[in-house]
C-alpha cells in the first residue's frame, strides 16, 4: 500500500513541476527533473509507456511524436528514444477530453519530493558578477562636478 501512495505522491509531484515548466521563462531545470524522475520510475517499474501520440507541438512544421507515460493516475509525455519509435504502437492524435487529476501541492514541495526520489542535487548557480562581463571602455560620470552644464573651450 506504501507503494501506491508513493508513486500517486511524486505523480502528483511530477503533474506540478511539469504545469509550472510550460509557462516557465526558463523550464530547462524543471523539465530535466521530469525527466530523470520518469527514467527512474520506469526502471523501477513503478511507471509504463502506454504507446506514442501525435504531438501538437510540431517542431519546424514537421509532424513528431511524444511517448505517453502512464504514473499512477497521471498520464506525461515526454520525447521519444529511437527504440520507443520502432516497439511502442502509435496511438494516434492526443485525447483532447483527457485531464489529469488536479493536484494541490507547491512547486516547492513538488521539487523537493522529486528531488529525494531521484537524489538530485542541485547544481550552485554562479553568481551574476562572474557572468556578467563587463566593458573595458570606462566613461567618467558628470555628476558631482562645479560646472554644469559644461562650458565649451573656444579654439582659436
């Protein structure tokens, strides 16, 4: 039973970092969660890909499909390997009716639950200073000085 509980827990977990991700500026990080938690619950067989569906997404026009991942009771979709292509069967278009259950859990407490399932440890990020690069063109500030407006010189 402790089991059942624990999937339904990181699906819900999963349902919540995967809603945040498609409105993110930056999804990158929460996409990559996804992912690994998937690619655990599928090798711990707590998970099963249920077949592969038209995207609605076409990348550059073309037509692709997106393997569907059955967790407890949340269906996630998540890119194709080429193995999944030739053994999974195509299931057509998306269910468009479909929902997933709704879920009322933080995206903080979402990450956190993933995060322990899968022993994730966050990369520091470097500070902004480091980033940043700054010009080697320096221009004096104005302020602060007597004469202002700065009066011409007049060459004769």
């Amino acid at each position: 039973m402790k089991h059942d509980v624990e999937v339904q827990k990181i699906a819900q977990a999963l349902f919540v970092i995967n809603k945040h991700a498609k409105t993110a500026p930056e999804p990158k990080q929460l996409y990559q969660l996804k992912k690994q938690a998937i690619e655990q619950l599928l090798k711990e067989k707590k998970a099963f890909k249920k077949g592969l569906h038209f995207s609605n997404h076409p990348k550059l026009s073309n037509q692709h499909s997106t393997v569907l991942i059955k967790v407890g009771d949340y269906c996630f979709h998540i890119p194709p390997a080429k193995e999944d292509l030739k053994q999974l069967e195509h299931l057509g278009s998306l269910d468009q009716t479909y929902r997933n259950p709704p879920v009322k859990m933080s995206l903080s407490q979402a990450k956190r639950l993933v995060c322990q399932y899968i022993n994730w440890k966050q990369e520091k990020p470097k500070s902004a200073a480091t980033k940043k690069q700054r010009s080697s063109y320096y221009v004096p500030s104005s302020l602060g000085k007597m004469d202002w407006p700065p009066v011409r010189s007049k060459k004769k």
